[in-house]
C-alpha cells in the first residue's frame, strides 16, 4: 500500500495541482501519479471519498451501474476497490478520465492526512484536553451520527481511566471519517461551543416569517412551500431541484468559482429559501458537511459605515464567538470548504458588483461592498462556498464570470399555490373557496404564482371571496386589496370602503408613501426611528400592518423597521407619486425613462454620485404601481384625496412616457435583410412596458401604441416572462394589426401562461414556446383555441414536458387544420407510437432529433434498439412521401443504425424503399438484425442499395 505520511504537501492537493497544469490526462494517469492519487482517495480510511467519485462518475454517464459494482466490491479493502476504479477509468480512455478529475474535483475531499495528522502529532495534549471535555466530544460524535452508541459505549468503558477514555475515542476516530475527525477536534477548541451559538442564533433569525410580522407569527415550518427552482443552464433532464442542490454538483459551469447564485424576480421567494436553508442546516437537517454557515442580508449590511477585515464582518454581522476567535478564524482558514456564507438581496446593496479594488489579505479592513465583492470573486476566503440572492436585473456580466452556476427560482407552480393556500387556511372550506376563486379567474392564478402576490391574496380571503366579478386582475389590484385589508382592520367599528377608506386614512398613507418614497430613492429598506420621524409616521401607522420590525443583529438596541416585502414599499412609493403635492413635476417622466442606466431616481443624482451605485429595479416596480394606480379604473378612489385635474395630468404624463418608451424600441427595430422578415429582438425593458400598460388596461391606449408597431416576427427569448407577463403581452399583442410571429423560446410561460396567451393567438402566426415547461394540458388549451385562429400555422415546442398524451391533440390540430404549415417538436417524451399517430396525419413536420428524445426520456435506461418500430409504423413513415415538404424522414434516418434490431418486417422494408425513391439525401439505412429472411435481404438489397443489412 502507498504510505501516506501525513505531514507531507498532501496528495490531493498535488493532484490538482497537475489538473491545473493540464498535464494530458491520460498520462497523468499512468503509473508515477497512480499511488498519490491512491493515497489521495483511501487515506481517510473512510469510503466516502471514493463513492462520492463514483457517484459523479454514475450521474455524468461515465460508470455504468456495472462498473460501478465491480468497483464498489463489499468486503474487498478499500485500497483494492480504488486500485480497481483506476483500473477502469484509464482503461476507459481520455473522456472517462477527464470525468474523474472533474468528479476528484467535485468531491474536493478534504485534507484527511492534515487533520488526521493533527490528531497525531497533538496526541499527548489532545488527551489531555478530551478528558475535560469527554461528555462533550461523545455528544457531538453521537449526534452528527459519526459514533455509535456502541462505539460511545465503548470508549466510556469504566474500567478505563479518563485518560485511557480520551486515547480509545482518538483509536475510534482514526478509522472513522475525516468529519470525526475534525469534530473531535471542534470539542477540543472552542469550535464546537461556536457552532452551537451559531446555529442557535442562525434557528432564531430564521424560524419565524417576516412578512407575517403585522400579522401574526407564522412558523417557516408550518407555511414554507417548495417553489420551482430550475438551473439557468439549458441542462436536460435537470428534473426537480431542491435545496441540497444550490450546493451540490449539478449545473457547476465553473469548478474554480466559489459563488452560486439564486436569482428571481420580486417576490418569487429568493430571501425566504435561504431562511429554510438556514433553519434546516441550524437543525443539522440539510448541509451537514459545512461545520459553519454565515448568513448575511445585503440590505442590512448597508447600514455598515465602518470599515472591516473578514473576520470582524463574520464575527460581528453573524455571531460573536465568545472565546477564542482567533483560533475559530484559523479554523476558516484552514478548512475554506466546510464554511458557506449566504447573502441575501445583492441587488438592494447600494453598490453594483465591481472587481475593480482587490483585497486579498482577511486581516485587511476595507469597506463593506468591497469585502462583499471580493468573497464572491473568491479574492478573500477562497474555497469558502457563497451563495447570493438577486434580482436578474443587478446581475451583470462581472459578476457572472465568477460564478460556480446559477440557479432561477420561478415562485410557486400550481400544485405549490394549491398546497400553500392549504397551509395559510387550516380551515379546509375556506382553503377550497380560495382556490377556487384563485382558479376561477386565470389573470389571478397567473399572478399567484408570485409567492408574495399568493401570500396577499391568501391573506386577503374575506376581501376576495366578497368581490364577486371583481376580482383582482393586476398586481395594482391585488396591492389595492392588501391597502383596503389593513385599513379595514385600523377602523374596526367602522365600515367605510374604497374612496371614502381612503380619504380617511389619506395622512397615514402620505407619511408611509413618503418613507417608501425617499428609501426606494436612497435604496434605504431599513429605516431607524429618526427617518420615521422625518416623515411624520406615527406609532399608530407603526401598527398598521405596512411595517415590520427589522431583526437587526449588528444594531440590537435601536429598533428598526422594514416594509412587509419591497414591493409594498415601492407600492406606497407609488401611491405617494400619485396623492402627494410635493414630488417634483418631473417625478413620473423620470421614473418611465427606459433606459435602466437614466431610469427614474437614478438621473437625479450626479454623475460623481452614481459612481459605483448599483441600479435600482425598485423603481420599475414602483413605475408599474403608478400605472396601474393612475389608470381609469382607479381614479374614482382618488376623488376625495387629491384633485382630479392633477390625477389626470399625471397619467397624461404616464400615457405619454409609456408610448415614448415603446417608440424607443420600435426605433431599435432593424431593416429587415432582403428576403428575411422584420423582426424585432425585444429586451426585459420592453416586457416592463407591455406589464405597464396591462395594468393600465385601457384598450385605446394599449391600440394607440402598437399602431406603429410593423413588425412580421417578435422575439423575446430570455425574457423572464412567466404567466403574469403573458396575461400581460396577450392583452396587449391582441391589438396588433397583422399577423405576427412570436418567440418566446427559453422563459416560464407554463400551461397557465399557455392559456392567457389565448387571446391574442388570432394576430399570432406562428408561436414558439420551446424549454417553457408546457404540459399536455397546456397544448389541449392551445389546440382548441388555434384550431380557430386562420392565421395560426406553426407552432415550436421542443424541450417541454410532453407525453403522448398530447398527441392525440396535436393529430387532430393537423387534420382540423388544413392550412397549418409546421410542427416542431424535439425532445418530448413521446414514445413511438405516439410519432406515428402524428405522422400518418398530413402536413409538414419537423422531427429532427425526436429518436434521441425518446431515448432519453421515454425510455429510460433503454437503448433505441430495443424500440420495436414494426412494419406498421415504417408503412405509417413511407405514407409521409406524400407530403409537401418532407423534412422529417431525412433526420431520423441518417442516423441508421437506429432501425437496426427493430423487428422490421418486409412489409416495413417495402414501404422503406418506396419512401426512399422519393429521397436522395439520405446515404444509407440501416436494417441489421431485423425480422427478415436472408432472401428478403438479398432482394431488398438488390432493390435498395442504401439498405444495409
Ligand atoms: N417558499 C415559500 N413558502 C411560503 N411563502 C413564501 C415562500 N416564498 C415566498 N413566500 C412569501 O412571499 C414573501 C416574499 O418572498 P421573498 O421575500 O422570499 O421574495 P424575494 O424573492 O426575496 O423578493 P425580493 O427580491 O423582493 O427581495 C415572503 O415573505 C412569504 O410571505
């Protein structure tokens, strides 16, 4: 067996040292690096490393289930087992080999030999130190699972003295993993006592929901609803994402970055998925390999003025060890990848990400961004995992190039509205009448896939369920009704609704507007009393609801508050655009100005001002409100608070800055090439206009501006566009005077977006919906509405979750409609016969890549020759010569040893031959093993000379 000296470099690290020279692989693995990596793998004396290899070996497709049991033999020394797995990956070749030093990567096992090394040679006063602090090292090993009861037993023997006691659990933790190695070690420092005061402060920050602070308390436990979390990567087969992956290997694009990313639009829960992170790695229940996790919050630490090294801004901003921290800091340092450090709302940081001022040194002071920034460039605590929440907006390219991956997390999905509902009303009837009035209205379930939009509409149920027709249609509405149920709750005795509500507690909702105002202005989410004061707010208006206290570490004596969610401060931004006297006259054109960079507050400041200044989405949001507030359908209910002639001066002004800013985009618009349509590449900034005036929603407005929109085809791939957006672009696109053809390849629209996209599918020629997450259901919807649309004639779908359940739809669009000209679907889970239900109808059809698509979805774990295309099936494909534009045989078919053993009969091969006398492109068939008489083959080859047999 190789020795593995601990106190030499360790061999793993060398290993990756080679990786990084980029030795060619193959010679790397041969024989002068075998015993280091050998070492590398069984030095722990634990297994773990050499599964966790495996595993990545498996989940890449490298390793088969076969190799992987003729590595992983029970009961074969574990030395034997990797000797084995070196064996097969070289043998394997330089692809399989470029996979184990990725995965060796992965796993990134720790430094076994340095801890176990350390165990050793501090052996004498380790058992010294463990017999003072025995119950605690064997409480600790207990609990993570790394001992036994026996083995507790075991060293606890009576007839061993304490210092026998302390020398059998350091014999025990030489055989076990290098986490029990590194726990006894946390015992005999101060570590362990750290973790536990960081565990309980980070199960104390994170147990309790923020936005039910007005409300009531609710337990994370008791409401927390798994949203969608998808990889930003177009990564197939990426199936459901949980919290074990924001951490895990799936999606790493970058193996030497330290930094993921979860981004998300407003309130589609980015800020209450780190909470659960928290609160279950607190619990020890997810991410039990990270011995320490710190979670920051961007917002809070804007209120940092001091300069800090690393160690203070953990330290301080987390949890303040009470001894020790010195050496706790050491442990950090030392042990980078068993520390993770969160931060939640970098796009509320006042500053935008810049790479631009290193600092490497963790004992350097600097500024709060600028430690901030260089932690996720990986300049200071490198190999530390960091985790960060934003807005996909406050992302930019930058930041992007020291990204490990990047996550989206895209709110609730119908079932997780359907369970949170369930969960916010333990009353079952009043839960069913919530969804159902949720479901009755489409523009609403849309909007509920929002998790805040879901938690108001939940909250507000009395309000919902007595508005009868009225129900909410914009995210202005369901903020109204949010409004309305506060200010109910403050007039207890009284029954005044509306209007009249309104003018009521018109002095309330200006102090509130004017601190929202000034915040989203400054980026201020927090507010110390002083601010309150500066606007009058009152403790009563304290008390409303609109305000929560800020759970605050680093200022525990001053009380502070936050709005319930950023998206009521910008609403009360908005409404105080709307009530008050005091903006300036040019507030709303600012705000509207489209350009992110020159938007709103922004081009008050000066440019020295900017400098380094992140840019604020919460002034879009805050734009939309004041769309929607200052629409006709509102106007009545300002009657009382302000003066009519300046409430429509103001959406005058709005109307204007809407249709400047879509004129501005149709400006951008390119002459078409010669012989190609006019297309138009739409931008998020043109997606956040269509939103503004959907919440005007008056149809002349919305007329008036695409008037001069002449465009044959829009394209608005990576838009971020989910079903609220789609209620939106179907209410405004309807207005359009001709056909168009619209892409919206790669976003979230949904079987819910699918339907509210329906009425506008008569001005839509063609629809791409490819990677959107569509289900059968979504299609049954689209094809009954297009069956209707004349100029409905293509529709692109690849990459959805369809079954051939939908196949039966998309036959019967293709025989309803004579005039329908394209059908693109790749990688559906369809099975064969669901193809050919579909290829005996007519038409033109596009099936590049569809075999491959069955493969791996349809059929899994089996290869295409196990498909048995009959002679029925290959009639059904000949039967296709027929059509006009035949590009589907040609794909399939070039790849030929896909009919090889398929059970292919003569009458098959038949039809095969006539097909291919209409089909000179394709070079040849192949058709070995198939259920044919060597007679046949002889004459079929003779008829045929493509087929080969
Ligand atoms: N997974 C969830 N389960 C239950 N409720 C949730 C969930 N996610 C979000 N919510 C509700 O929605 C509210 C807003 O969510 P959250 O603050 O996490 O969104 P966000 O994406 O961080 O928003 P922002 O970008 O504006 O900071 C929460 O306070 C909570 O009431």
């Amino acid at each position: 067996e190789p020795k593995c000296n601990p106190s030499q470099t360790h061999p793993q690290k060398e290993t990756m040292n080679l990786i990084v020279a980029n030795i060619p692989l193959c010679i790397w693995f041969q024989a002068n690096q075998r015993s280091e990596i050998l070492c590398g793998l069984c030095a722990s004396g634990s297994p773990e490393p050499l599964e966790r290899v495996l595993d990545v070996l498996l989940a890449c497709g490298e390793f088969s289930w076969e190799d992987y049991h003729n590595v992983r033999v029970q009961g074969r020394p574990l030395h034997a087992n990797a000797r084995h797995l070196l064996d097969l990956v070289y043998a394997k070749g330089e692809a399989a080999c470029q996979a184990f030093t990725e995965a060796i990567r992965e796993v990134r096992p720790e430094d076994p030999g340095r801890v176990t090394g350390m165990l050793l040679t501090r052996r004498p006063t380790l058992v010294a130190e463990l017999q003072s602090c025995m119950d605690g090292a064997l409480e600790a090993l207990l609990e993570s699972g790394c001992f036994t009861h026996e083995d507790c037993g075991d060293v606890r023997l009576p007839i061993h003295t304490p210092s026998q006691q302390a020398r059998r659990l350091l014999d025990h933790t030489v055989f076990k993993s290098f986490f029990t190695s590194i726990l006894v070690y946390l015992s005999i420092t101060e570590l362990l006592i750290y973790q536990k005061k960081l565990r309980s402060s980070v199960s104390a920050q994170s147990s309790f929901l923020n936005t039910y602070g007005g409300t009531g308390h609710m337990l994370l436990d008791d409401i927390y609803t798994e949203g969608q979390l998808e990889l930003a990567q177009d990564c197939k087969d990426q199936g459901h994402l949980g919290l074990e992956d924001i951490i895990g290997t799936a999606g790493n694009v970058n193996q030497e970055a330290d930094t993921v990313l979860i981004s998300g639009d407003a309130g589609s829960g980015k800020s209450t998925l780190l909470q659960r992170l928290h609160l279950l790695w607190a619990r020890g229940a997810t991410l039990p390999e990270f011995v320490l996790l710190f979670p920051f919050s961007c917002r809070k630490l804007n209120s940092e003025l001091n300069e800090l090294s690393v160690q203070k801004l953990l330290f301080h901003h987390c949890c303040w060890p009470d001894r020790d921290q010195d050496e706790i800091f050491r442990f950090i340092l030392d042990h980078p990848h068993l520390v993770v450090i969160t931060f939640d709302g970098l796009d509320e940081l006042k500053q935008s990400f810049s790479d631009e001022r290193r600092v490497c040194c963790p004992t350097e002071p600097a500024p709060v961004h600028v430690l901030l920034f260089n932690l996720l460039q990986g300049s200071l605590l490198k190999g530390v995992r960091k985790v960060v929440t934003s807005r996909p907006e406050a992302v930019g390219s930058t930041l992007r190039k020291h990204l490990r991956k990047e996550l989206f997390l895209k709110g609730f999905s119908p079932d997780g509205i359907n369970c949170f509902v369930k969960k916010q009303h333990h009353d079952l009837s009043v839960a069913s009448k919530v969804l159902a009035s949720i479901q009755a209205n489409t523009a609403l379930f849309g909007l509920c896939h929002s998790p805040v939009l879901c938690w108001i509409v939940s909250q507000c149920h009395k309000e919902l369920l007595g508005c009868g027709d009225g129900t909410p249609q914009t995210i202005t509405d369901v903020y109204l009704m949010i409004l309305q149920h506060f200010l109910q709750h403050q007039n207890a005795s009284k029954c005044s609704e509306g209007a009249t509500l309104l003018q009521e507690h018109l002095g309330g909702i200006l102090h509130l507007g004017q601190l929202a105002f000034q915040g989203v202005e400054a980026s201020c989410y927090v507010f110390a009393g002083t601010d309150l004061e500066t606007c009058c707010v009152t403790d009563k208006e304290i008390c409303a609801g609109f305000l929560t206290q800020s759970k605050e570490m680093s200022f525990p004596q001053s009380l502070r508050y936050e709005f319930l969610h950023v998206t009521m401060q910008c609403f009360f931004a908005a409404l105080y655009i709307v009530l008050s006297n005091n903006t300036d006259r040019s507030t709303v054109a600012k705000l509207f100005e489209a350009d992110f960079s020159s938007t709103c507050f922004w081009s008050c400041l000066s440019v020295d001002h900017r400098q380094g200044l992140a840019e604020n989405p919460n002034s879009q949001i805050t734009a939309t409100f004041v769309s929607g507030l200052l629409s006709q359908r509102h106007r009545h209910l300002w009657l009382h608070c302000t003066p009519t002639t300046t409430v429509e001066k103001k959406a005058r002004q709005v109307v204007r800055c809407l249709h400047n800013g879509m004129q501005e985009h149709f400006k951008s618009i390119p002459p078409p090439v010669q012989c190609e349509k006019k297309s138009m590449h739409a931008m998020p900034g043109f997606v956040w206009l269509i939103k503004c005036i959907y919440e005007m929603r008056e149809s002349n407005m919305a007329e008036e501006v695409l008037s001069q929109l002449e465009v044959d085809h829009l394209k608005m791939t990576y838009c971020n566009i989910g079903p609220v957006e789609c209620t939106a672009l179907a209410y405004v696109l309807k207005h359009l005077r001709s056909p168009v053809g619209i892409e919206l390849d790669n976003n979230s629209v949904g079987d819910v977006g699918v339907e509210q996209l329906l009425p506008c599918l008569h001005i839509c020629k063609s629809l791409y919906l490819r990677n959107n997450n569509i289900t059968d259901e979504g299609i049954r919807k689209l094809v009954a509405k297009g069956i209707q649309c004349d100029n409905f004639q293509k529709i692109a779908l690849f990459n959805n979750r369809l079954t051939d359940a939908c196949t039966q739809h998309v036959s019967h669009l293709l025989k309803t409609k004579q005039n329908f000209l394209s059908l693109r679907f790749v990688q559906c889970s369809w099975c064969v016969w669901g193809w050919v239900k579909i290829l005996i109808t007519r038409s033109s059809v596009f099936f590049g890549g569809q075999w491959r698509g069955q493969r791996r979805s349809s059929c899994p774990g089996q290869d295409a020759r196990e498909w048995h295309i009959t002679g029925g099936p290959v009639v059904s494909l000949a039967s296709l010569r027929k059509c006009s534009t035949l590009q589907l045989i040609p794909l399939p078919l070039l790849h030929c040893t896909r009919l090889t053993e398929n059970c292919i009969t003569r009458e098959g091969v038949d039809c095969l031959v006539q097909a291919l006398e209409r089909n000179k492109r394709i070079k040849s068939v192949w058709l070995r093993n198939n259920h044919l008489s060597p007679e046949e083959v002889v004459e079929m080859t003779r008829r045929e000379s493509r087929l080969i047999f």
